[in-house]
C-alpha cells in the first residue's frame, strides 16, 4: 500500500514525512504563482482598460465548471479521509469528467476548434490574441497535467492504496487541482470582465 | 471532524463561491470596475485557499488537522 | 564498455537524439519542408526533452508508482556496476549529486570560458580579423548563458552537498526530485549547444523584436534556458524544505551553518524569480511560432479591425529582468556565504554578528526583487520608475556593506593562516570590493546613461561574478576537496593557481572599465582605432588567456590529487561544522545515527577537540 517502508533508520514518520511533502508541495505553487502573476501584469501591462468582446456565456459556463470541479475535488478528499472508498472514485472521476469539459469548452470553443468559420479572436490577433490565448493555453495546460494526475490517483485508489491515515497523494493533486482553480479565479475577471469592450472596426 | 460536517462545508463553500462568481458578474455588466473585481476575486481565493487547499495545515501543529 | 552504453548520461543523450529525430520526422510528416523553421524546430526540441527525461532514467521512479510500486529509493551504490557509474547514472544521494553539479559547473565554465577566448582574440585589435559578426554576436550570446547555466549548476553542487550535510540530515528532503534537477540541466544545455550551431544574434538577454526576427538558433536557446530553469526552482523547493524540515535535533534556526542561510536566501529568489524569465522565453517562443504578438508593436489588418492594443518589447524587458537582477544575486549569495564560512575557520575567531550576517543575506534577497529596472534606464522607462528603480538600487548596498563589516571584524586581531582556500577567499573580497564599488555609477540614473552600453559595465560585472561567485566556489572546491574525495589538493598548485588568476583578473576587469570610460561600446565586434582602446583590449586578451591557463592548472590539480594526493585527514581545517565530524570522505549515509547537535557553529578559539555533537539517545519523532 502506500507506505514509506522504513529501511533506514533516519527515514522520517509517515506524520514528519508528510509535513515536509507538503511544505515543498507549497512552495511549488509560490513559484507557479509567479508565473501566473506574470501573465497577469502581461494582461494589465498590455491590455490597460481595455478588453476584447469574448463570449460571456462560455466565461460564466468555464468559471461554474471549475468551480464545480474543486467541489468534487474537495469531496473526494474528505471521502478517503474517512476510509470512504467509493464515494472517493465516484468524486474524483465526476472531477476528471469536469476538467476534461472545460478542456473541450476552452480548446473547442474559445480557440474555435469545434466552430464552422474558426474563433472570433485568432492568437495573431494583436495583444488581444496573445494575451487571450497565452493565458487560456498556460492555464489549460496545468488543467491538463491536473486531469492526468487525478486520474492516476484514481487509478491508485481503484487498486486499494489510500487511506484514512495514509493519503497525502490524494491530498496533493486535491491541493493542485485547487490552486489550477485559484488562478481561474483571477484570470476569469482579467480575461473577461475588467475593462470596457473595445468597440470592433476602427 | 465528522464526515457528515465535512461533506456539508463542501456544499457551503461551493455556495458561497456560487454567490461570490454573481456578484462577480453583475458588478461586470454594470460598471466592469478593477477594484471591485478584485475584491471579489480575493475572497473567492480565501474561500479556496482555507477550506479547499487547507493552507492553515502548514502550520498546524504536526499531529492535528484533518487525515 | 557495457557499462558505459547503461549509464543515464549515455542513455538519455540517445534519448534525446531519438526524441529529437521523432519531432523532425512528425514535422515533415505534417508537411513541414525545413526543420530550422521555428514550428518544426521548437516541436523537435519538446519531444528531445522529454526523450531525454524517459531514456535516462529520472522519472523511472515517478512512472513506477502509477503501477502502484512505491518502494523507497536505492540506497548506496547500485549492485554489480563500478564505482564510477554511478556518477554518470541517476542516483539519489545527495552527494552524488553534488559531485555531478559539480563537474557539470567547472565543464560548463570552462566551455564559456574557450568561447570567451575566441571573442577576445578577436577584439584583441581594431577591424573584423577571423570571426563574421553573426558568429561573434551568437558566441557573446553562448558565452553569457553557458556561464549563467555553470554558475546555477556550480551554486547546486555546492548547495546539494553541503546543505544537508550541515543541518545533520541524511539526505535532502525530496532526493528523486533533486536528481530529476539535476538531469533536466543536460538536455536544456544540450538544446544551448544546438543553438550555438544556428546561431542567434541577441545576445544571452534575448530581448524581442530581434530575438524574433533573428536566425534559427533562438528556438533551442530560449528553449534550453527554459529547461534549465526547471533545476533552479526544483533545487530550491528542495533546498527550503531540507533546511526547514530536515534539520537534526539540536540544529536550531539561528545553529545553522551561515552557507545555509545564504542559501535559504538564494532559493527564495530562485523560487519565485526563475519564473519570470521562463515565461518571458516561452512567450517569445509562441511569438515566434504561432505568431502572438506579446512584444511586437507591429499590427494585423484584422488586429487593427478588432481595435486591439499592440504588443510592447518593453514588457519583455521587465518580465526578463525580474528574474535577471535577483538572478544576480542567485549568483552572489552563495558565494558571500562561503566567505562568511571560511573566514572564521581561517582567523580562529567567531563569525562577528552571525544574526547580522544571515539577516543581510534575507535583506539583499528581498531587496533584490525590487531594483530590476536598473537595467532599464536607457530603454525609455518612465521617469517615475527610473527614479525608484534608482533609490531600492542604491539601497542594496545597505546590507551588502553589513556583510563586509562582518567580515572585517571576523578577520580583526585574529589567527589568520593563509592556505589556498583562505587566499581565495581574501581574493574574493578584494574582487567584490572593486565589482562593488563600481555599481553605484551604474546604479544611478545620470551617470548610467553614459555608462550603459559601455565596456565599463562589462569590467563591473565580471568583477561581481568572479567576487561574488567564482573565487568563493573556488575556494569552496579547495576547502571541501579533502572531505569529497578523501584526499588533500596540491598546496603548491593551489598557491600558482591563485597568484597567476588574481593579477590576471585585475588587469582584465580594471582594463574593461577604462576601455567603457575611454568609449569602448559592449556587444561589438569592431572598434574605431582613434578611441586609443586597442592598447587595453590586448592587455585584456593577454590577462583573459592567463586566468584561463590558471584554470587549467586548477583542473589538473583537482583530477591529480584525486588519485596521488595525500590522505586526507577527517578535519584537516580543525573546523567545527557538523560535516567535519565524520570521516573523509563522507560514509554513505552521512552520519551513523540522528544526530543531536548541542554547539554553537562559530565557537573557534576554545579548547579542542570540538564536542558538536551529544551521542544521546536517537531523536525521536519531534
């Protein structure tokens, strides 16, 4: 099972051993955080007061899809907490199916994979293209990672690993998949709500 | 904690998120304001960062907090 | 032979070569018609990395508990290979590690360092004799980012080796990852040399629009740099969590060696900073193959119908140089760290105001996020941001004189001794004092606008890197020889090294900022003969040509006593930090039970031997 067998006798307790994980699990997401910092000061350093017309809808839909998702996320955490297997597999998959749906909205949709006459906005679009489509592509791709590593605990916790006491795995990608959702909550207004409409045509 | 009181503050944060992203998006239709929209963001990150990420477990006391 | 075809390094390079062939082949594939152009080039380079990653070895582990197999990681020497392979392999002892940064730091050097001889040569006399100026800009370039590369490796080796050795662990805290920091530094440095074969003319800042109008080898370059940044965020996730979760009990906050705490302060920085440069590169990176325009002011037609602002090369500028001031101090901080190390070793005399002295190096970190648009006083930044930029510049020389006031009283009315490690040391300080002194001209807004693009600002930070950086790791090399390899260096080689590499630099560094105050511009191939430089820059060359002499003498010194040198005692410097209370060299776990330290770091000057450790009962679980 998921247990640092003790071969040495300096190896730290699961108790020690977990509280360091989780210090560098941390200082991890600082460091992702500056990154996310950055593209965000791209977006006020280039964008100003201004924004270009993106589809409200779709913003609103992909902003509840997530937030919806951390939910589950956080729901399936709690559940191996309490040694509640199934409930565990059942929220880290509906998880898994609402981050892959807000892959398809972003990549389908917003870059217009999955639309007749391709996006409104192109990435050669100007500062606007850039910046819409260097955001949404930074953070789609940690969705992605997130995804993937919530299906690998998943596929960990189907065969039995995890429990009550021992599931700083599951409490890993749980914090990730959050942090993934944090920086949506900031590119979500920076992308779609702050500044005026630019009127098209000028 | 109790499992019932656990799954239950699920529910509640994700109200409160709920609420906080319509805020969000009314004050957007009217006024599109930074400050604001900022305001609102970092309180839906508080939101996540305490109750989803559990940040105060980093300096809980090595043996407490939740497992 | 057979051995050599299953070591990591070996395995991993195939890796790449294979990786990088995929990305050629799927590009034509997709209808691609020259792999050099940025698409094609920048896939290839993606799908090498990761061929890298797979065949080498250093995700195995990560892959494996997918399949549910969570043994612990190998300890000791991998059975039924020789002693050397592990060297060339992954593997998870941190002073093993160590050792690799370590000589992958001194190849990096001195491959910059050959680069650097070419260039010089070249400037060693007015008109264009031997190299085209693309070459010569994609070699200034090379030069830059391979030094950059093998001092961030050269900071790592020294981190990984002492830093969990000095709070009395056994290992880092996270020894997968520090071998996966490691690793990733090869096939990033692989990509910088590919890029020196399609040639890239910004220079090693990269700065757009001509790092996205410039030739090919842009790609790999920023690419490669991207991929180096990996190992100095992993590295410092690992350093923090070493030196605040894996210290011995005993070892409290204020017991830590000094060098820990310089390099607590380095990760912070290296932490969060690194990201910056990361992402300004990538972002050139999508500019140029998806046409994003972060940082071109130019504008499409259907741009301009969605009345969209233009990109701004100076946002770049400022993404970059968040990362590249406090880069500097990545540099630097280290290295101050080993001279506040050595020094009360050498004069036998407490480190003066040890609080002080870790304090500085927290202040010149923080600090140091702050002051970045000092390099941007010519770019056409506000007036407002200039000034400030100006005044937290200037600020940092608060801490850093704190720092050399320690030093002095540390070394006042001692027993100083002068072995090689100490006259590095004593170099060092002098080295630093010049570099030091001459960036407050630079610093301040009037004065760098003459001085900005002049070789005056070369002399000044080539005197901070060898100051601030080279001497001390050097000294470091010295000081910690015997307790790596069991073995003490030559004391005569060491003395030659230093007396022909120190005259040398001051005749190079003090030569580079007369010829800047005399008009000498930076970054050119050709000058006017009427400035009266070409005097100075053979000078220069001549002094390049020495220190790179010396260094060779180094090299040879270190690789000789490693098999005829005297045995090394297991304190030759009768020191009193944790490392020195064990064998030379280092058994394979460290120490043989946990620790409880009971002494004071800098106590010199009592009765000996030291008591550093109590051999109480073993620490629990705190």
């Amino acid at each position: 099972m998921a247990v640092l067998h003790s071969v040495h006798e300096h190896d730290l307790p699961y108790a020690r051993r977990e509280r360091v994980n989780r210090w560098g699990l941390w200082l991890f997401l600082i460091s992702e955080s500056f990154m996310f910092a950055g593209l965000l000061a791209a977006r006020f350093y280039l964008w100003g007061g201004t924004r270009p017309p993106l589809d409200q809808t779709l913003g609103l839909l992909l902003t509840s899809i997530l937030l919806v998702s951390s939910f589950f996320m956080n729901r399936a955490e709690v559940a191996i907490a309490h040694d509640d297997r199934p409930e565990f597999l059942r929220s880290a998959m509906l998880t898994v199916v609402l981050g892959t749906a807000f892959l398809v909205g972003v990549v389908g949709w917003e870059w217009g994979l999955f639309l007749p006459d391709g996006p409104h906005l192109r990435p050669t679009d100007g500062a606007f293209g850039a910046v819409v489509y260097g955001l949404t592509g930074f953070h789609a791709f940690h969705v992605l990672t997130g995804v993937l590593a919530i299906l690998a605990v998943w596929h960990l916790g189907r065969r039995g690993h995890f429990s009550a006491r021992q599931h700083w795995g599951v409490e890993a990608v749980a914090v990730y998949w959050h942090f993934v959702d944090l920086v949506w909550v900031f590119f979500y207004p920076a992308l779609y709500l702050i500044g005026q409409v630019v009127a098209a045509g000028h | 904690m109790e499992r019932r009181t656990a799954y239950l503050r699920g529910w509640v944060v994700l109200g409160g998120l709920a609420a906080l992203t319509a805020v969000e998006y009314g004050i957007a239709v009217t006024s599109g304001a930074v400050v604001p929209l900022l305001l609102v963001g970092m309180l839906k990150a508080l939101l996540i960062l305490e109750y989803f990420m559990h940040v105060s477990r980093l300096w809980a006391p090595a043996d407490q907090g939740e497992h | 032979m057979r051995h050599v075809l299953t070591t990591g390094l070996v395995r991993g390079l195939v890796g790449q070569a294979v990786g990088f062939a995929l990305g050629v082949y799927t590009a034509r594939a997709w209808g691609a018609t020259d792999w050099r152009a940025d698409g094609p080039l920048a896939w290839a380079a993606v799908l090498s990395v990761l061929g890298f990653m797979l065949a080498s070895g250093m995700v195995s582990d990560w892959l494996g508990w997918l399949a549910g197999n969570f043994a612990p990681p190998r300890h000791g020497a991998p059975p039924g290979k020789p002693r050397w392979w592990r060297y060339w392999s992954v593997d998870y002892d941190h002073k093993v590690i160590g050792i690799q940064y370590g000589v992958t730091a001194l190849v990096l050097v001195g491959l910059a360092g050959s680069v650097a001889l070419i260039f010089r040569s070249e400037l060693s006399k007015p008109g264009i004799d031997f190299l085209e100026p693309a070459v010569f800009n994609t070699l200034i370039g090379w030069h830059g980012i391979v030094m950059i590369a093998g001092i961030l490796t050269g900071v790592a080796a020294m981190a990984n080796y002492l830093v969990p050795l000095m709070v009395g662990a056994r290992d880092m805290a996270f020894p997968r990852l520090n071998a996966f920091a490691y690793w990733i530094n090869v096939p990033g440095v692989v990509l910088v040399v590919l890029a020196l074969f399609l040639r890239w003319e910004t220079g090693w800042t990269g700065y757009p629009p001509l790092g996205v109008q410039t030739m090919p080898g842009a790609i790999p370059f920023y690419l490669g740099v991207f991929v180096i940044g990996f190992s100095s965020i992993l590295g410092a996730v690992n350093i923090l969590a070493t030196a605040f979760g894996m210290r011995a009990q005993g070892m409290t906050l204020f017991r830590m060696p000094i060098f820990v705490w310089s390099m607590v302060a380095t990760s912070i920085i290296a932490l969060t900073a690194t990201q910056l440069i990361g992402l300004s590169f990538v972002l050139v990176v999508l500019e140029r193959v998806f046409g994003m325009t972060f940082f071109s002011p130019t504008l499409t037609e259907s741009a301009q119908a969605l009345g969209s602002p233009p990109g701004q090369p100076l946002l770049f500028q400022h993404l970059f140089w968040f990362y590249s001031h406090p880069a500097v101090y990545v540099f630097i901080l280290p290295g101050l760290g080993i001279i506040s190390e050595l020094l009360p070793v050498f004069a036998r005399k407490p480190l003066f105001g040890y609080k002080w002295v870790a304090m500085a190096s927290l202040a010149i970190a923080l600090v140091g996020f702050l002051v970045w648009g000092h390099h941007m006083f010519t770019s056409g930044m506000s007036d407002i941001m200039r000034v400030t930029m100006m005044w937290t510049t200037l600020l940092v020389a608060v801490p850093t004189g704190v720092k050399f006031f320690n030093w002095l009283g540390t070394m006042w009315g001692g027993k100083l001794t002068f072995p090689t490690p100490m006259l590095f040391v004593l170099g060092a300080l002098s080295i630093f004092l010049i570099g030091g002194l001459s960036g407050p001209p630079n610093g301040t807004v009037s004065t760098d606008l003459f001085l900005h693009d002049t070789y005056w600002i070369v002399g000044h930070f080539h005197a901070t890197m060898f100051g601030g950086f080279v001497y001390p790791y050097i000294a470091a090399i010295y000081y910690w020889y015997p307790k790596v390899t069991g073995r003490m260096y030559n004391e005569t080689l060491g003395k030659i090294h230093f007396w022909l590499m120190t005259p040398a630099f001051w005749t190079m560094s003090l030569g580079q900022m007369l010829a800047g105050l005399w008009g000498m511009r930076r970054r050119i191939v050709d000058y006017d003969p009427a400035l009266g430089v070409a005097g100075l820059q053979t000078a220069v060359t001549i002094a390049a040509h020495v220190i790179f002499l010396s260094m060779l003498i180094f090299a040879f010194n270190l690789v000789w006593s490693a098999f005829r040198g005297k045995v090394a005692a297991a304190n030759p410097w009768r020191s009193r930090s944790p490392e020195f209370q064990v064998p030379s060299p280092v058994p394979d776990e460290n120490y043989p039970a946990p620790v409880v330290v009971v002494s004071e770091p800098y106590e010199y000057g009592g009765p000996e031997p030291y008591v550093v450790f109590a051999h109480g009962p073993a620490a629990a679980d705190d």
